[in-house]
C-alpha cells in the first residue's frame, strides 16, 4: 500500500509545524555584523580569513568552495 499526503504551507509554516526554532533574530544580527565589518573597511584578506575559520573542515573546504566557484565562472560551465 502506498500513501501519498501533500502539505501545502509557506516555509515558515513547515518551520512551526516541524516544532523548529525561528532563527530570523540571529540571521538578522549576522548580517548586521557582516555590513558593519564591510563598511568599517574590512580588506579582502580579512575576509578570507573569516571564512576559513567558518569553512566546514577549514583549508580543505574553503579549497574546495573556491575551485567549485572558479568552475562555475569560466566561458561554458
């Protein structure tokens, strides 16, 4: 027997009804702090050194992000 149910709802809907905490304070705090650092001057070095501390696995991810992106920008990929 097979039994299919479609839900129709937002994703703040699916959000609640799962029971899942509303990040939007955070997300919004996040972003905040990002356009401070951006518009205090922060050089592009700066930068990488923030992402790589955020970077699944450090190096090795942030590796691999960059050639991922590199790919997606060259003539036909």
């Amino acid at each position: 027997m097979k039994v299919n149910v479609e839900v129709d709802c937002t994703p703040e809907e699916a959000r609640r009804l799962m029971g899942l905490p509303d990040l939007t304070p955070i997300h919004d705090a996040y972003i905040a702090k990002m356009r401070e650092a951006f518009d205090g001057g922060i050089r592009p070095e700066m930068f990488e050194n923030i992402v790589k501390n955020w970077a699944p696995m450090g190096e090795a991810g942030l590796s691999f992000w960059q050639r991922l992106f590199e790919a997606g920008t060259k003539p036909g990929g």
